[in-house]
C-alpha cells in the first residue's frame, strides 16, 4: 500500500520503518526538519531497539522518504497514519493544537484528490476528538464528506517505548474504531497478518479504550508500589507478596472483578481494606489508592441512589438485598446501604431477596440487618411478583436465570428498571430499562 504517516516520533517512526519492511511504500510527515534529514539520510530520528538497521535497510530499499509537504504525502498515498504528539495541557487537558492544525492542512490537502482516502487517527485522543472535532475540520476544510468521499478511524496504538518493534509485530490486539466497511478492510489488510486478534468497534469506544488501558497500567503499578510501601513497613519481601499474588489466574489476573456492575460489599472486602488502611497509618504509610478504593466505592452507591430518586417515584422495589447473590449475607452488602438511604428518604421500599428470611437470620448479619434496616420484616415480599405489582420502580441487584425469568414475567409497561447487574434479557422485559451506567 502507498501509506503517509503524519508525524515521526516514536509511534510514526517505529511504524513507518516496520510497514516499509513489510512492502509497503510510505511517506514520512513532520515540522521537524531535523527529523526529516535523519530519516532520509537513513537514520533513526528516536532511541529503539533494532532501529539504527531497521532504517538503514528500509531507506536503502527506496521504499521510504520523508518530506514537509502535506498535500504531496495525501496525494501520493491512499492511507493516512496520523502520529502526532497530544501531551498534557498545563490543566490536564488534551492538548491538542498539532493535532487539529494538522487537520487543517489534510483536510486541504483533501481538495483536489478524488479518490477516497483513510485517515486512521493513533494518536491518543480523548473521546469524542475523531468524530466531533477532526471529522467537522476535515469536511469544512475539503469540502467533502466523511463515509463518502473519505475515511476516518481511530486505531489505538499499543507499543511501548524501548520494546516498540516487538510491540509493533506482536500487539495485545488490534482495534479499530471506525463507522465504514472501507476504513475497516484497509485496515485489516494492513495489520490483520499480526499474531492477535482483530476487533472492530465504534470510534469513541476505541479512543477510550486507549485510556482505559494505560489507566489500567497505571493503576497495576501503584497497586504494586503501595503495596511494596507496606511491606517495607511489615518487614515483608514484597516481591514475594505480589508474586504469589499473580500466581493466582482465577481470581487475581484474570477477568474475576472486571465487569461494571454495582459496588462491592460483603463481610471480607470492606473491613479488610479498612484495616490495611488502618495498618498503614499506625506506621505513618499513605495508602492513597486503597483509600480512594473504598471513596470510589461509596460514589458508586451514591449514583445508584441518585438515579432511583430521578425516576420521581416513591415505590421503589429492590430485587436483591444480600451482598451477593446466591447469599443471605448481609452483612456491608450495598444494596442494604440502598434500602437504608432510600428509607432515609421516605421511599416507601419493599424488597424481594429469594435467599432472605428474617426467620433465619442469626448472629452477626442479624445484629448488621437490625442496626441498618430494623423495620426489614415489614418490608420483605415473598416473591418477585408481590414486589413488582406494589412498586412503579424495580432495583434489579440479584443476578440469577430464576430473577431474569421472573422478571421477564411480571415486568410491564407501569414498571421503570434499574439495572445494577446487566440483566441478559432487558430487551425482553415489558418496562422501560436503564443500567446503572450503561
Ligand atoms: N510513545 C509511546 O510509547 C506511545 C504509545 C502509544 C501511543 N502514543 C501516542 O501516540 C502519539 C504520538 O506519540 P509519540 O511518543 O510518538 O510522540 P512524539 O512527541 O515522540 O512525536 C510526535 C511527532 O509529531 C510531530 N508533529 C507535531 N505536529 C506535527 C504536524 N502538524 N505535522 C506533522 N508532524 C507533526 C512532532 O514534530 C514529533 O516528531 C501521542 O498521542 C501518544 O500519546 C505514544
């Protein structure tokens, strides 16, 4: 393919050398001039592994060059790759000026060219950037239209600095966020040979998937650096403690705990990130990511409870009262800090919890259940249909086949559901559905 690459810095470089050894001609764009004599003069214009003899051979096959002028890279190319730099506003911001000046010229560039060209954004760019920000520039621009006379999509890149062509060859998966077939073809004939996965999706999942995995990576790393903190404060290897840690793939590193859903509870997870907190103040260690662990969670019951107070209506019927389901215990679950806050309100609430019977409640979770909810006897239904004809709202926070079947029965059109755990079949269900967050 005839490729142009806007912007040659670690991404646009690493990939401009490795699409020129697999065949393909590329064009290098950059406002460095410095950059663009090191490239043509066959050299590496960044610091990477394999580099120095990676350019050397691929400026030597004339499959390479690298020049100013964006209206000859976009003529002579079918395919953009735009690689410029999108730091850190002095606010935290996206900065994007290279970015949307460079819009300004390809869309330009665009004027005089027939036919249609694929813009695959990798810069990092928050969300929303591709289609309502760049797309409007290119258009205005080139006055021509995006999914008709030109592409755009948004490609995040993977690769990480020092190991970039190993990354390049070897990626975790490739995305691409795009709204045409066209884009996404010409995309999977150039990175669809690569040792992963392809997935396609829409624009602004793909730009924020970007995110959410660099934050994932950073959040990994803190983990493991409080982590490391407390342990040298308990005399502890913590190379040993995050190792074993690992070792785990059911519940650790896997997918265990990733999927969205309600806060978590429970007579474990709480208390003991309270006292490692608390662990770490008798030996004067900040924990501030644990801490904001347990802040997060409660801003999570807090949504809940805002957007059962949004539906105006005060019969509010909660479908799960356990921390978990398949339990009766209660004990910190979330849904019980639900019921109470609602009560708090003046909601009139009624609750159905297959696993729940006063009768049987002993102990601690008695003694938890009759501090929160006193008056819960008044309040429990024996059956999901009971509650769903008492209530104009249903909090669904039981996941189980025997709950979404009865939900699918007794649901209707009077009834608003609060989803907080990604009910399967909500398009089966006779009422309106809102997931918590999705
Ligand atoms: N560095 C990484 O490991 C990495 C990994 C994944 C994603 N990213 C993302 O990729 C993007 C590029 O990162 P980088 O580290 O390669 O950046 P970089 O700062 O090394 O390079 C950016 C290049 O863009 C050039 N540039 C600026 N304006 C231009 C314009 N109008 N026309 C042409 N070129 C222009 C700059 O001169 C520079 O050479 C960023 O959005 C970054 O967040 C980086």
């Amino acid at each position: 393919m005839n490729i142009s690459i806007f912007g040659l810095g670690y991404v646009g470089a690493v990939s401009l050398a490795c699409l020129a050894r697999d065949g393909h001609t590329v064009i290098g764009v950059d406002v460095d001039q410095a950059k663009l004599d090191l490239i043509n003069a066959g050299m590496t214009p960044v610091v990477e592994e394999g580099m120095v003899e990676l350019m050397q051979s691929v400026v030597a096959s004339d499959r390479v060059r690298a020049i100013r002028d964006v209206e000859t890279a976009i003529r002579d190319s079918a395919i953009s790759l735009i690689c410029v730099g999108t730091p850190s506003a002095a606010n935290g911001s996206q900065d994007q000026g290279a970015v949307l000046r460079l819009a300004h010229q390809l869309g330009a560039a665009l004027r005089n060219k027939m036919a249609p060209h694929v813009f695959v954004f990798r810069s990092t760019l928050v969300p929303g950037t591709v289609e309502e920000v760049i797309r409007p520039i290119l258009e205005a621009e080139s006055g021509q239209r995006e999914g008709v006379d030109f592409f755009c999509a948004f490609q995040p890149e993977f690769l990480r600095e020092g190991t970039s062509i190993r990354d390049y060859d070897k990626p975790p998966f490739t995305i691409v966020g795009c709204n045409h077939d066209f884009p996404a073809e010409r995309l999977r004939a150039l990175f669809g040979h690569l040792p992963c996965e392809f997935y396609r999706t829409s624009v602004r999942a793909a730009e924020l998937v970007k995110y959410c995995c660099n934050n994932f990576h950073a959040l990994k790393i803190t983990f493991a650096n409080e982590t490391a903190r407390l342990c040298e404060a308990l005399g502890v290897d913590p190379f040993q403690v995050m190792d074993l840690l690992c070792r785990d793939g059911q519940l650790n590193i896997s997918k265990a705990y990733l999927r969205p859903g309600y806060a978590f509870g429970g007579s474990c997870l709480p208390k003991d990130l309270r006292a490692t907190l608390y662990l770490g103040k008798q030996r004067d260690i900040d924990l501030p990511m644990h801490a904001g662990i347990l802040a997060s969670n409660r801003h999570h019951v807090d949504h809940a409870i805002a957007k059962v107070l949004a539906s105006g209506s005060r019969r509010v019927g909660l479908i799960g009262l356990s921390f978990k389901t398949g339990t009766d215990d209660l004990r910190e679950s979330p849904l019980v800090t639900l019921a109470e806050q609602l009560l708090g309100k003046g909601i009139q609430l009624r609750v159905y919890d297959p696993e729940v019977h006063l009768s049987r409640l002993l102990g601690a979770n008695r003694r938890f259940i009759d501090d929160h909810v006193p008056h819960l006897g008044e309040l429990l239904r024996e059956t999901l249909g009971e509650v769903a004809d008492e209530c104009d709202v249903l909090v669904v926070g039981l996941s189980s086949p025997g709950i979404f079947a009865a939900l699918e029965a007794h649901v209707d059109s009077r009834h608003y559901v609060l989803d907080l755990v990604g009910l399967p079949n909500r398009a089966a269900l006779g009422g309106r559905v809102e997931g918590l967050c999705w």
